[in-house]
C-alpha cells in the first residue's frame, strides 16, 4: 500500500490515539503550518509545543518522528521542485475518509499557521480562507463517484501547495520568538461565505446542496 510509503501508515500507528487531534492528517497539518512560519522544531521542541497544546508528552522515538518529518517539510516547502504532499491515506481508503483527512489537514495547516505567526498578512488571508473552506467540507453518500473522486483530486491540487505560499519570501524564525509557546491565542480571520463556483463547490458539482 501507498500507505507504507508516504509514512501514513507509521503516522497513524503513533498519533490516531491522541485525544486532543482529529486524525494523523490534522497534526500533518498543524506541523506544516507552524513550519511555514518557523525553523523545524527539534524534539524537545515539539515537546514544549505539544505541552502549551494540552497533548500529553510522546515518547522519544514519536517526538523523533515529528523533527524528522519537520525537516522534511522546511525542506519540501522551500525547493522549487513544488514537491510537498499532504500526510494522507492513499485510495485504497474509502472516499468519505479522504476528504475528511483532506479537511483535517486544511484545519492542522489553518491552526498551525496561525499559532506560530499569530497575524496574517494581508497577502496571506485569501489563502488561510481557502484552507478554511475545505476544511469546512462535508462529505455526502452522493458524492461518492467517479465525479466526486475527481473533484477530490482538484480540491488536493488546489491546496497541498497553499504552504509553499504561506512560507514563501518569509524569513524563518525559531519558536523561542513565536507566540506559540506563549499561549497567546491568534485572531484568525473567520472564513468568509463560499461565492458559487468557488473551489469548494467543485466537490459537489452540478448537485443541489
């Protein structure tokens, strides 16, 4: 399975069972996030992070895990080979469960970003909205298709590369410097309401709501 490859797998092993997240995918999300914004986190970082979070302590090798893959994302987010891919399951999984990972991992991004960076610039509003939005995406027993898989391929398209263009021209700070550890809260901009024919209704297409 694909699953073994991209580490899905590994990562639903480790973290499925953490109460205070949604899936694997949100904390994909949360981790991409907070890297746009910062220097990859080390262990005892992650440490701290998840601390100030109210997720109870991981041990060593899980914590490893979240550096590694930290790395692996500052790197992908800042090569131009546009090669960063979301932490999902592969389609051997059923629709429904895909586009709720989708949504999971928009939500991770959102919030990750936001707690790190604790403001949005104005260039960077429209984009966090377009997380906002798939993020809020309801899966319904009609879209489960062939038109609701391929509007699931252009919702993925459309936004695994949003954390390339949240990172891009920004320099990278370490956490010490963030409000992440300080528990200071962002005032993350409320999604505005979809327009018809805006990227979320692609999922649906040509279907009464």
């Amino acid at each position: 399975m694909q699953d073994d490859i991209s580490g899905w797998s590994e990562w639903h092993h480790n973290f499925s069972k953490i109460e205070e997240i949604s899936s694997p995918s949100e904390l994909h999300g949360l981790l991409t996030g907070i890297v746009c914004v910062t220097q990859a986190p080390t262990s005892d970082e992650w440490q701290q992070i998840l601390a100030s979070l109210e997720i109870p302590a991981l041990d060593e090798h899980v914590l490893n895990l979240l550096a590694d893959e930290a790395e692996d994302i500052a790197h992908a987010l800042s090569d131009d080979e546009l090669d960063y891919l979301p932490l999902l399951p592969d389609d051997e999984h059923v629709l429904a469960d895909r586009v709720q990972a989708l949504a999971d991992w928009c939500a991770g991004v959102v919030l990750g970003f936001g707690l790190a960076s604790g403001h949005i610039r104005q260039d960077e509003v429209e984009w966090v909205e377009h997380l906002q939005d798939v993020a809020a995406v309801e899966f319904e027993e009609s879209d489960d298709d062939e038109e609701g898989e391929e509007s699931y391929q252009e919702l993925y398209e459309f936004v695994r590369l949003i954390p390339v263009s949240l990172s891009l021209g920004r320099k990278k700070v370490e956490i010490a410097e963030t409000p992440l550890l300080k528990k200071i809260q962002p005032q993350l901009k409320s999604a505005a309401p979809t327009e018809p024919n805006s990227v979320v209704e692609m999922f649906t297409p040509h279907r009464p709501s």
